[in-house]
C-alpha cells in the first residue's frame, strides 16, 4: 500500500540518498556533485511554507518524494511552480510517481498557484508518459540544454494549468 505525506525532517536522509542515484548514475539531474541530507532539509525549511515537498511510504518504506520549487524568481512568476518526483528503483512502474504528482498538484492548487512545470532531460519515455497522463503539455524544448556523463541532453518541458483562464491570484 502506497501512503502519501507531507515530507518531514527524517526523510532527508532517504531523500538525499535517492536524489544522489540520480546526481551520480544518471542525467535525469543535472547536478554533478552528491547532495547532502542537510543541504536539502535547509532547502525545504527555507521554502516549506510556500512550496510543498510529499513523501510516498510503499509498504511502510521510503518510495520516493514529489516537491515544488520556484519556477523563476521574478514576482510575476509567483503563481507558477516548477515540479519534480523521484521514485525509488523497486518503486518504479507502481503508480508511486503518478500517486506523488497528483496530491502535489492538488496542494498547488489549494495553495493558490495557477500552473506547474516539469522539466525533463531527454530522452526518457518514463517521464514524458508520467507527466502527459497527468494532464500535462509539452511546451518546448531547449537543445543541448546540459552537459553531463560526456554528452549534451535537451531538456523538455511540460506545463498543466490547475486553475482555468479566469483564475486570479489570492495576492499580488
């Protein structure tokens, strides 16, 4: 049985260990160097009240997490979000991401933001179907975007609005 909840300080470690799979073994991140536990908590504690982090417990174990982050910092951009999930390996293919993504999305959208965007580094079938059915539109991509394990990756984005046209913004 998969739970879903609010991230807390006791999942960094898990978190972290997760985040650098993907830092270390892949291009899916972009980061070069392996994150700490800390380094990500100071992240969520500085953002946790705007931005939601989710966790998914699968049998009682760490699945993988979900959070939202700024999209660009300029005040306009205030009500877009940008997205990602990380699933654990014996996770993946279980509906682990798709269950993360969906409560994220409902917290956006009770937070008052208007869209999210997910980014992902190409190829990679998995995410593009993850993020497509979940209502989410591919938007454009950028061309050899990043350089990691000696090749350039294009980065897609995708985009799904949680609030119609006439939607306003709480604040401004």
């Amino acid at each position: 049985m998969t739970t879903i909840r609010p991230t807390v300080e006791a999942d960094f470690p898990a978190i972290a260990a997760l985040t650098n799979e993907f830092i270390v073994g892949s291009a899916v991140h972009f980061g070069y160097e392996p994150v700490t536990d800390a380094e990500l908590r100071g992240s969520w504690v500085e953002t946790r009240e705007r931005y939601p982090w989710l966790t998914a417990e699968v049998g009682g174990e760490f699945g993988g997490y979900a959070k939202a982050g700024s999209w660009r910092t300029r005040a306009a951009y205030q009500w877009s979000a940008e997205v990602g999930v990380y699933v654990c390996g014996r996770c993946r293919g279980a509906g682990v991401g798709s269950a993360l993504y969906r409560e994220l999305l409902d917290e956006l959208r009770r937070r008052g933001f208007h869209s999210a965007i997910g980014g992902v580094t190409l190829p990679n079938d998995a995410s593009v179907r993850l993020h497509e059915r979940l209502g989410f539109t591919h938007v454009g991509t950028f061309r050899h975007a990043g350089y990691k394990l000696g090749a350039w990756h294009d980065v897609g984005f995708w985009q799904v609005m949680l609030h119609g046209a006439g939607h306003a913004p709480a604040r401004v």
